[in-house]
C-alpha cells in the first residue's frame, strides 16, 4: 500500500466515522433508542452505497476512477461510516436485557438488509454501466 492510498484511507475513514455519529444521532433523536435503528439505517445504507461503488467504479464500470479513490470511498468513508463493531455491541445489550425479539430483529434485519441493499447497489450500478 502507498503512502498516498493509507492518508486517503484515514481522511476518508474520519469522514464516514463523522457521518456515522451525525446519522446515528439523528436517528436516534427522532425515533428513540429502545432499538439500535441508527446502527441498522447506517449499515443498510452503507451497504447499498459500497455495492454501487463497486460496481459502477469496477474494471467493467461505467466510471473508471483510481484505485486511491475507490479506496477513499469503499474502505475509508464506508469502513468508518459502516458499524458492525457497535451492532455486535448493541445486540449484545439487547441480549442481556432479555429483549430477545429485538435480538433476533437486529440481527436479522441487518444481515438480510444489507445484503438486499448491496445487491440493489451493484443492480443500479449495472443499470448505470449500460
């Protein structure tokens, strides 16, 4: 890895953190905290976002970009703005508070979700790439 590509990867990593605390937040704030909905929105959307990305920015895409820039985007914003780390953390909390249909739901609905969204990602971007 170049140096270039690593301080993409942490500019990109601090913005998509940013953007994860900010969306978060404000779901929270309208929706409430009983269910980790920030947490599942972030992740579905961040699923979407990197299936497209890749898509549309792949050898085969309508969009060549550089490889620093597809980096940026897919690991540093999408890594930094995704959260698997406090999903786990959170349906953890849920589990030791016995909320057991909560449980499933998160996990559920953030694994199928993301992969439904990821798929439609990629479809766009397909589309796009025609």
């Amino acid at each position: 890895m170049s140096a270039a590509i690593a301080v993409w990867v942490t500019v990109g990593s601090a913005l998509g953190g940013l953007a994860r605390y900010w969306c978060s937040g404000l779901i929270a704030r309208l929706v409430g905290e009983t269910f980790p909905w920030g947490t599942l929105i972030v992740n579905v959307v961040g699923s979407f976002l990197i299936g497209l990305i890749a898509t549309i920015s792949g050898t085969d895409g309508r969009f060549l970009i550089p490889a620093e820039a597809r980096q940026f985007m897919m690991v540093g914003i999408l890594g930094g703005f995704t959260t698997f780390s406090s999903f786990s953390l959170q349906t953890l909390t849920l589990a030791r508070d016995g909320q057991w249909l909560l449980v499933g739901a998160n996990i559920v609905g953030s694994v199928v979700l993301c992969l439904v969204m990821v798929w439609a990602g990629h479809m766009l971007a397909t589309l796009i790439n025609r």
